[in-house]
C-alpha cells in the first residue's frame, strides 16, 4: 500500500511548493505538445504526412507532468498515441515531425512512422502499437534497471482500452511479484477507439478498479491538472527508486479530437464534449499563473518563443530528402543488412 | 530479337566487340557465329541466338560496352523489322532452320548454362520425361537421348546414364574458362563427313596458340631423373590421413610444385617473359597448372602467389582448380596472369614429354610417370642396385630468355629438392 | 570432453556464458528452483543465484515482453518458454515486437536475446505439447532460428546465441533431451548459419534439422546396406541464418534433394529449400525435389499413430528410393 501516493492524488490538489519556474516549464511543455499536434493536424490537412496518427490534443497534462518529473536516464514507454510522451524527452519537434513525414529530419528516417516514435538517447524506448505489449516490456527495462542497480524508472504509457487485455494484468502481476521500479500511467480518456470505456469494463475504473488485485492502491487522478500529474509522478518515482515496487496511476483526461486520423468522433454527445473542452488543461493552468503573479507578457513571451520554434521545425522537416532506397533494407539485423541466407 | 554484350566472368563488367562476322542485312542460321568480343582475359564469338536477318547492328568494332548492352537485333522469318523486340520467351521457340529432333524442345536460359541458344529436348520420342541435369548434359556433348539406355524406372534416362555414355565416348566437358567460345553445334542438315572432325573454337584456339609458340621461342628441351623415393614415402604415410581430412588424395604434383616455387625464386630468370630486347622477371610466382580436359581441349588454370604458399595450400589450390574446371567454375581471373607452367601426363605413366611453352612465358615443366626401376646407388664401400621410384622431369625453355646451363642448373636444383626435402616436415 | 545430455548441455552452453557475462541472465516458469520442467536449467540457481536466474508467473507474455525490455537496456536475457507451442499465446513479442524493433527504429534498439524451448513430438504429449515450430518461427525477418541435433552442437550453437547481438529462438527437441554425445569441456562455440555435412555420398542428398537428423542417418546407413545408395546428410542446425551454400553444393553433388522435416506439411521449412533449390539448382536436378513431413494433422497422442505421423528412417528410406529409381 502506498496512501502517501494516492492521498495527494485523490485530493486533486496541487502542492503549493512547486516554484513557478517548475510552473512555467510545465506550461511551457504542454504549450511545446499542444502546438505539435496541433501542426501535425495541419500537415495531415496539406497531405504531407501520410498513413496514420493519433493526436493527443486535450491529454497534453499527462505526458508534461511526467515528463517534467523524469530523470534524464528514466525509461520511457509509450502507445502509438506518443507524440507528446516522445517530445517531452528532450526530442526536437522536426525529429518528430520528420518522422511523421516520412523523411530523413525523422527520429527513424521514416522506418518508423507515427506509431512507433523512439530516440533511446532520450530514455524514449518506443511507441509500441499492439495494444498492452509495452507494459510487459516496460518491465523489462525495469528488472534491467534493477539487476544494474541504476535507480533508473521505467514509466509506461497506456490509455484506458489497455486495461481489458491480457498483457495488462500479466505486466502488474509480474511487477508486483518482481517488486520492479515501473510506474504505469493509465490515460482514460474515456474512449477505446470509438467506444464508451464503461461499455466494455466490468469495473467503474478501468485501471484503479483492477489495482486491488494486484495489491496495489487504487490511485485515480485529474489528468489534465499538470500540477498533480507532475506530483503524482514524483511519489511514484520515488517510491520505485528506493525499492518500493510499481505505481499504477489512473489519469482522467479526454482527447479533443477522434481517435484517429479517420475518426470525426460523431460518436461523443456534444455536451460532454463542451464539459471537457471546458476542462482544457492549457487555459485551465493558465489563469492560476496569472492569479500566481506571472506576468502575463512572460507567458506571452514563451508562446511566442514556441511557436517560432514549431514554424522553424516545420520548415526543417518539410525540406528534408526522402529516406534513401537502401533504408529499406538496412537494419535488420546487428550488422546493419538483412541477409538470411548465404 | 537482341544480341546481347555477355558477361564474361565475375569479376568482368564490360567486353570490347572485336570484328563482326556478319553485316546488317545478312541471314543467319541459329548458333551461326555473328561476333568476336574480347576482353583483357577471354575472346569469345558470340553466336546467333536464333535464325533470321541481322537487321541492325548497334555497336560497331572497336566499342566498349557494359554486359546487358544490346549489339545487335536479329529479325526472325516473318517478323515486322519495326517489330517491338520481343522477349527471351517469345524467342525460346527453335527456329526451322536448327529443329533437328522429333521431340518436344525447349530452350535453357543462356545464363543457366553459359551456352547460347542450346535447344534439347524435354522427354525421349516414347515419352519418357528427362530431367533438368540430363537435358542440360545431353545439350552439352550434343547427345542422341534416343540412343542413351535408360536404367531407371520404366526406362527413365538418369544422370548417371548419361555420364556413362560420356565416359564411354571420353567427350569430356568443355572447359569453363572457353565455354563461352564453344561453336555452337552445326545444324543437323550439314551432315559431317565420316573423314572429318571439325575443330570446335577451343581446339581451334590451341592448335593457334600452339602454333604461335613454336614460332615465337626458340624451344629447347632437358630432362632430369629424379628419385621419388623421400616424396614416396611421405604421401604413403600420409595418404590416409590427407585423404579423411581434405577428401582427396595427395599426388607427386604439389610436391613437384613446391620444389619448383623455391628454385624459380632461386633461377628467376626462368619465371619472367620475354619483352622488346629484355627479360621482363615476374615478382611472384604464378603457377599455371595444365589440366587436360579430354578431346576438347586443354586449360591452364593459374594459382596465384604460388611461392608463398605451403605445400598444402599448394594441394588444395590444384584440388580447387581442377574441380572447378570439371565442374566449369573457373573464373577468368583463374586463367591469366600465368608465370611458369606445369604439365602433368605423370597418370598415363608417360616417360618424357617435350611440352610446348605456354606464352608469354619462358619455360614450361612436364612431369611424367614415375616408376620403380633399378637405379645403381654408388657408395664408397661399393655401388648396390636398388629399387626406387624414378620419373623424368623435361623442361622446355625459351633459348632467348637464357641458355642450357641456366636451365640445368635449375633443373638440378628441383631434383635436389625433391630427393633431399624433409617432406615430413614440409607436410 | 565429456559425455553430456542434450539437456545438460543446454545447461552447460547457458552456464558458459553466464560465467564470462554477468549480464547474461535467465527467466522462465520452473527454471529456477525446480532447474526446468525439462532439467535444462538444472544448476544454474545454484551457481548464479537467485538475482540471475529467476522464476516466472505462468505469463508467457510477460516473460518475453521483459526478456525484450531488459535485452534493449543493456542485459543478455535468456527466456524459457517451457513448450514451443506456448509461442501461441506470446507471438506478438516475437513476431511484432522483438523481430522488429532494431528495423523500425533505424537500428537504435539492440535485441541481444535467447528465448529457448521445448520444441517437437515423440513424448506421447498430444497435440498441444508436441508441435514443431520452428517454421513459424522462420517466417518473421527479424528473429533468427537455431535447432540443434546433437549436445556438442547445443552447447555451442546456445553460447552462440546467447553472444549474437540479434534475437535467437532456440528450439531444443524434446525427443533428444536424453540424447548423450561428447561436449567439449572448454569453451566452445558453433558459428550459427553454418550446417554440417554429416555423411558424404554420391547419389542423394538429405537435408536434415534437429530431431530428422539422427533418424535420417539411420535411413543414411539402411540406404547404403540395404539399397546400395549412397547419401549425404546435412544437419542445417540453422534455418536463420540458413546456410543455403552447403545446400547448393552438396546437392549439386548428386543431382538429387530430400529434406525431411518435422513440421506439418504446409510451409514447413523443406519447402523453402525446395523452392531455393529450384530456383537456383534447376539445371542439375535429376529428380524432383522431395520432402519428407509430418502430414498436415495435428499430432496424435497414442504411441502407434503418433509414431505413423512423424518422419521416421523408414519414410526417409522409402522416399528417397522413390528418388533415385
């Protein structure tokens, strides 16, 4: 049991301590993810990114607070929903961007796509996009941690569609069992895919109402207040640094627009939808800044800063070549080739 | 249909068209010779990959082109000349003029075999099927599949079979590195005559190159008789021991080779070329080893750096290039470059070969059997006859690259070699 | 040398290479205090302790998701999953995640890992314990596939894999875990992606893997005694990388290919070789390409229909006289 963990969190109530440096970088990282998505929004209207992608618009809170909370050397794992849990690494935006595109500015040179964003010199492991696999292999990362000796955290991203499959409950019961320092953050944004959660759950809480059977302390908190997301994750991380075992956290969030590319999201009452738009965790922290005391020209002047930084982003990854043709066979193995067969 | 620039060797990637035998316009017969292409290693004549009129030529004499390049389109009988090429497929069908066989035809990619427009049958005339292997050899030595025994199930023809009949008539596979320059086969309605065995281009390149050595080197031969018996006894008592681990047997050759490695070191003037008014010596040694490929002809493949090498390395480099020229894997680079020749009748138990010296080189060593015969062995207490295994190894050398005494002293040096080496040691 | 279990060298190759690399580590259900359902791990609990050889829940799924997480951060993990045909129920990490993480992500992520198990038929274990996977397995770029025939040969092929900086799955047969052979006591190692030629001959070539090879040589010396053909026996002891040279050479030897194999028919592994051996062989083949299977049934469990479904001497005899008549 850890009520030190749950206690903050269920209270939903920021610790007054936090400096409001940590308060600026905090905005400053989602205004950084909000932007983002934002133009990856755009670059998919202009046809210049292809395939698939799947926006956190509306979540940027989760991926901040973590981020912000993380040691450089920490471990992160994260959905195909990872733009954001990427970024706030240290990723630059035109890695991202490029890779999105398709072209050499990309973190993978566009072997990966959207889905599986990863910069190992940043502790961003991976975007895995079979749902719940990563959370067994966030294990890993963690045992690895722990066998070494290292202190690091491995941090797992999931959304709330994770909690109904199998590796799920392997993944807690086997970091429980293993004592392993692996915090598991459930976004619930409410939807798998394109159905209401608690249509397919047979518990009110997707992930907190399953911790029980693990042994672990139900911890349910509000997502899109990036002051408790950002305390939660050092509870949690301290408590997996210093042997304490897993966290599983349930963060409430929504996602302002569909699942994906194809989806419109017609499926969501509009009333809900305004409730939540309401709740938008960028002018939801915001204001108190200001009530805070920080001049509203200094945040003026980080937005400015910032979306400068997506245009010259965006110009970069927009000129870069194309992966050369050999890319398609590089890799595969060790020794840089594919070749199976002498 | 194109005529194609072959590729003519691995390491080849571009050949130079040499005279063309044929001009636009003319008809040609399928396999009729139309080209010479030659490159630094090889020349070979390029044949007809089908009948009909040589309606373009689009490389001339002299140009240098990359393996693919088209040289020349034929236009088959009935075909528009403005005719979009058609495909190897389209091609594959035998053209009237070479359909010689009852029997269904199909043609190998030239790839395949490295043989151009060969056509052979699929199954005998009764219908027995024949397999992928049989064809293919039967294409090669130009088989009558109708008088081949059949001793597999219900008759079928096998490998086997075939190389039976081939055994049996010694018409020994076409050596590799000339593959590409067998004439093609004469069509069926030029009967040969029973008095006449026409050269094929390898029988024809070495009665040229043959004829062009005589003329060019004054030859003179010398002959020593070497005492094999410390050469014996080391193979016998390695024999079986060599043959488990290398899977082949160990022969007089590579001992014969490593004497003559470390005395051509010693005599370099042996292991040079003639230039303008000069000895052109050579820094290594590369051994040429003359393999004797049946009625067809013969091929030098060469082991390059030869000096350096062991007496093993030596075994296992004859071992590789002899089977890879029975097995018509040698590359171009296997056949150039040649220093000192060695030719081997030693297995028909020959007495003595004069050979004919393998240009640009000066001197050639031929080694012959070797028999046990008794040899008087002179000795202070009083000489004794003996019995031991003796052979004759007879130089030919080219008298403007050096004299007799040059020669013998080095024909001496390799007997003393071969007679006095610690071949335990060496092996 | 000593003469060693197929199942003790399976220990004695892990055990070799936990001593050189401490980050060499081992995970499965049983291997720990039991020391494998299989007695494959027995001992190493012992001399590595617990913190390097460690037990599982039954969650295949979450022994190789951590087996991927820990070999990307810096361990060697070797992961046992107990019976091959329990690759069903975590194929996703090796057929989606561990097989294609180094390619996605233009090569950042390193996937140094072993995953072992009990692969094949002949224990009277019923269709769920007894299949053999390895063409599965073969069928994913990405992982590569080693089956060892003789405990020499798993001793070395196993520390091979476990050095391999790529992904091995490691399909030890469950009919020759009591198989004994002599295993050298020093290190040793067995380059993977080479075969071995077993037995030279002039008139067949067979293409052998894991449980086929010591009854194809049985079928090898019948042939020779009986039938006066000769072959040659490969064990490919690979498929990925899979020596396709020796392949070549020594079927162009004899102008004739059976491979003989333990997977149900469909897209077992000889049909791969058939198919290179055609395309690239075509011209010195005097007979059809021939395999010789387990028909496309799922395995029985009694003793007689179990034995009719597995290739056995007698098929392989039967089959290549079929071939060289």
């Amino acid at each position: 049991m850890n009520m030190s963990i749950a206690s903050t969190a269920v209270a939903g109530q920021a610790n007054a301590d936090l400096t409001s440096e940590t308060r600026l970088k905090l905005y400053r990282l989602m205004y950084e993810c909000r932007v983002l998505e934002k133009r990856a929004y755009d670059l998919f209207m202009q046809n210049l990114i292809k395939g698939t992608s799947h926006l956190s618009l509306g979540q940027e809170a989760v991926a901040a607070g973590f981020g912000a909370a993380m040691r450089k050397d920490d471990y992160t794992y994260c959905t195909y929903r990872g733009h954001n849990h990427t970024y706030v690494r240290g990723v630059k935006m035109s890695q991202i961007l490029g890779e999105l595109m398709g072209n050499t500015a990309g973190l993978m040179r566009g072997k990966g796509g959207s889905m599986h964003l990863t910069s190992v010199e940043h502790g961003a492991m991976g975007s895995y996009a079979i749902v719940g696999a990563h959370l067994c292999i966030a294990n890993g990362a963690a045992w690895s941690a722990q066998y070494r000796g290292t202190e690091q955290v491995s941090v797992c991203f999931f959304g709330d569609g994770t909690t109904n499959i199998g590796a799920f409950h392997e993944a807690l019961n086997f970091a429980v069992v293993w004592k392993l320092p692996v915090v598991f953050v459930c976004e619930n944004n409410l939807y798998m895919e394109y159905t209401p959660i608690g249509d397919v759950t047979a518990v009110e809480h997707p992930a907190a109402g399953r911790a029980g059977a693990y042994g672990l302390e139900p911890v349910i908190i509000d997502g899109n207040d990036v002051d408790v997301v950002y305390e939660t994750a050092q509870r949690a991380f301290d408590l997996a640094r210093s042997g304490g075992g897993p966290t599983l956290v349930e963060a409430k969030t929504y996602r302002h627009h569909g699942h994906s590319r194809a989806d419109p999201a017609k499926y969501r009452p509009d009333e809900e939808v305004q409730e939540w738009l309401k709740r938008d965790p960028l002018p939801m922290y915001r204001t108190p800044l200001l009530d805070l005391g920080v001049p509203d020209a200094e945040i003026e002047a980080i937005e400015a800063t910032v979306n400068d930084m997506i245009d010259q982003a965006t110009e970069e990854a927009k000129s870069a070549p194309p992966p050369d043709s050999s890319l398609a066979f590089t890799d595969v193995w060790a020794d840089g080739g594919s070749a199976w067969r002498n | 249909m194109d005529v194609l620039m072959p590729q003519l060797g691995e390491t080849v990637d571009e050949g130079t068209v040499g005279p063309w035998r044929k001009k636009e316009g003319d008809s040609v017969a399928a396999d009729e010779v139309l080209l010479e292409v030659e490159t630094d290693k090889v020349s070979m004549e390029i044949p007809a990959p089908k009948a009909g009129r040589l309606s373009q030529i689009l490389v001339q004499s002299g140009e240098t082109v990359s393996v693919g390049t088209v040289l020349a389109v034929i236009q088959g009988a009935g075909e528009n000349a403005t005719e979009p090429k058609s495909d190897d497929d389209k091609s594959a069908k035998p053209a009237a003029a070479s359909e010689p066989r009852k029997s269904a035809t199909v043609t190998l990619h030239p790839a395949a075999l490295g043989v151009s427009g060969v056509s052979m049958p699929a199954a005998t005339a009764d219908g027995r099927k024949l397999s992928p292997a049989v064809r293919r050899l039967v294409a090669e030595h130009n088989l009558d599949v109708e008088r081949i025994n059949g001793t597999g199930r219900n008759g079928r023809i096998k490998l086997a079979d075939v190389r039976e009949v081939i055994a049996a008539s010694g018409s020994a596979a076409s050596p590799p590195a000339t593959r590409s320059v067998v004439a093609p086969a004469p069509p069926a309605d030029q009967a040969q005559s029973a008095n006449s065995i026409p050269f094929n281009r390898v029988r024809k390149l070495t009665a040229e190159h043959m004829v062009a050595s005589k003329a060019t080197s004054p030859h003179v031969l010398q002959a020593v008789e070497v005492d094999f018996s410390g050469v014996e006894r080391a193979r016998k008592s390695l024999k079986e021991s060599w043959k488990a681990q290398r899977g082949y047997s160990l022969t007089y050759l590579p001992f014969i080779a490593h004497s003559v490695c470390i005395a051509l070191q010693e005599f370099p003037n042996a292991n040079a070329s003639v230039g303008n008014d000069e000895l052109l010596l050579h820094s290594t040694v590369n051994l040429a080893i003359a393999v004797d490929l049946g009625t067809d002809g013969l091929v030098a493949p060469v082991v390059h750096g030869a000096e350096k090498m062991s007496l093993a390395q030596l075994a296992d480099a004859f071992q590789d290039l002899a089977t890879r020229a029975r097995n018509n894997r040698l590359k171009a680079d296997d056949l150039s470059g040649g220093t000192y020749t060695l030719s081997n009748s030693g297995s028909f138990g020959t007495l003595i070969t004069a050979p004919i010296i393998n240009q640009p080189q000066v001197a050639i060593l031929s080694t012959d059997g070797v028999r046990k015969k008794p040899i008087v062995i002179e000795h202070p207490d009083g000489d004794t006859i003996a019995i031991r295994p003796v052979g004759i190894l007879a130089q030919s050398f080219d008298h403007r690259a050096f004299d007799g005494a040059y020669s013998a002293s080095f024909l001496k040096r390799v007997r003393t070699l071969l007679e006095q080496t610690n071949w335990f040691r060496e092996v | 040398m000593a003469e060693l279990t197929y199942r003790e060298a399976v220990a004695a190759g892990i055990a070799q290479e936990m001593r050189r690399d401490d980050s060499v580590v081992l995970i499965g259900e049983d291997i720990a205090d039991a020391g494998g359902v299989f007695k494959t791990t027995a001992g190493l609990l012992d001399e590595f302790g617990p913190s390097r050889v460690r037990d599982t829940p039954i969650s295949e799924q979450a022994i190789l998701g951590a087996t991927m997480g820990a070999a990307m951060t810096g361990l060697r993990p070797v992961a046992e999953i107990m019976f091959s045909d329990f690759f069903a129920v975590c194929w996703d990490f090796v057929a989606n995640e561990i097989a294609k993480a180094r390619y996605m992500t233009d090569g950042q992520v390193s996937m140094p890992l072993v995953i072992k198990s009990g692969n094949g038929g002949g224990a009277r274990l019923g269709a769920q314990h007894s299949q053999a996977v390895e063409n599965w397995a073969m069928a994913i770029p990405g992982v590569k596939v080693v089956a060892p025939a003789t405990p020499a040969d798993v001793k070395g092929l196993m520390a091979a894999a476990i050095r391999d900086p790529d992904p091995v799955l490691f399909f030890e047969s469950k009919s020759l875990y009591s198989a004994k052979g002599d295993v050298p006591d020093s290190e040793h190692l067995v380059d993977l992606g080479k075969a071995s030629v077993l037995r030279s001959g002039t008139d067949v070539t067979i293409c052998a893997l894991a449980m086929t090879v010591p009854r194809t040589l049985k079928a090898a010396e019948i042939l020779e005694n009986e039938h006066g053909i000769s072959a040659t026996v490969i064990d490919l002891r690979s498929l990925v990388p899979l020596d396709t040279q020796t392949i070549l050479t020594e079927t162009k030897k004899t102008g004739r290919l059976v491979t003989v194999e333990e997977n149900p028919r469909l897209c077992g592994w000889g049909a791969e070789i058939s198919s290179i051996v055609a395309e690239e062989l075509f011209w010195s083949l005097d007979g059809p390409v021939t395999r010789v299977t387990t028909p496309h049934v799922p395995l029985a469990s009694a003793d007689n229909l179990e034995d009719l479904q597995l290739p056995s001497p007698e098929k392989i005899v039967s089959a290549v006289r079929d071939l060289v008549d």
